[in-house]
C-alpha cells in the first residue's frame, strides 16, 4: 500500500466522521463543509429531502432540531473505486435516535453511497445516496 492511498483512506474515514458529528450535533456550516457547492444529496430512502446541498440545509434546519439526539456511527468504510482525484466510497451507519412522541430509543440503519472529490482543502462529497434498509421504534 502506497503512503498516498494510506492518506486518502485516512482523509476519507475522517470526513465521513464530520458528516457524522455535524449532524448530529446539528452543525449546519461543519455539514456544509464535507459537501461540494454543487453536491447532491438524497435522503429519499428515509423519507427526507433530495436536493443541493443548501437545499438539504435548510430543510435539516427546519426539521431535524425536534429531535432531541442522534448519534450516529459509520463503519465499514470501503473505497470502492478510486483515482487521482475521485473516488467512489460506500459505508454502513446504525443511527440511535430519540424520536419527539416516541417512548424508548429508536435506531436505523443503512449504507452511505458517496462521490467524492479531491478539493484544494481535501476529500469532500458532491453526491450522497443514503439508503435506509431499516428502522425500528420509528414514529407512527
């Protein structure tokens, strides 16, 4: 394994954590950050937005702050196809969750599809395709 391909493994696992804590902590500008201007994201499979970036944003910032916590983990992190430039990644999430109205923990779980770029500051996603395979405890 080459010391640049160990670089972009580490600068990738790194950038998916951001994704992570800024949702979670419902750090709009942080989650902005790990997306290109023109990113596309698709939450569809959870029932959510699909749009720009800004777009996802603004309606994370409308909707998600009735949800008191989340705390979401991302593992399995594999470089699927990857050049100077570009890669292809695919990780697996489980995301625990207090749900507003809703006794006990809920949780669900999936894959994250990303597109990544190298930009001058490092990896950032201009696609992301969640897909939700399953979810427990959720709303009725």
């Amino acid at each position: 394994m080459d010391i640049r391909r160990l670089s972009d493994e580490l600068e990738i696992g790194g950038l998916l954590s951001t994704y992570a804590r800024a949702v979670d902590t419902k750090d709009w500008e942080l989650y902005r950050s790990v997306f290109t201007e023109d990113a596309q994201i698709d939450y569809s499979s959870a029932g959510a937005v699909v749009g720009g970036r800004d777009e996802v944003v603004d309606w994370f910032t409308a909707n998600f702050g009735v949800i008191p916590w989340s705390m979401h983990y991302i593992t399995n992190v594999e470089i699927l196809d990857r050049s100077a430039d570009s890669a292809t990644v695919r990780a697996m999430f489980y995301n625990p969750m207090q749900l507003p109205g809703v006794d006990g923990i809920s949780a669900c779980g999936g894959y994250y599809h990303h597109e990544l770029v190298r930009a001058p500051d490092g990896w950032r996603s201009r696609s992301l395709r969640e897909e939700n395979v399953w979810f427990t405890n959720g709303p009725a």
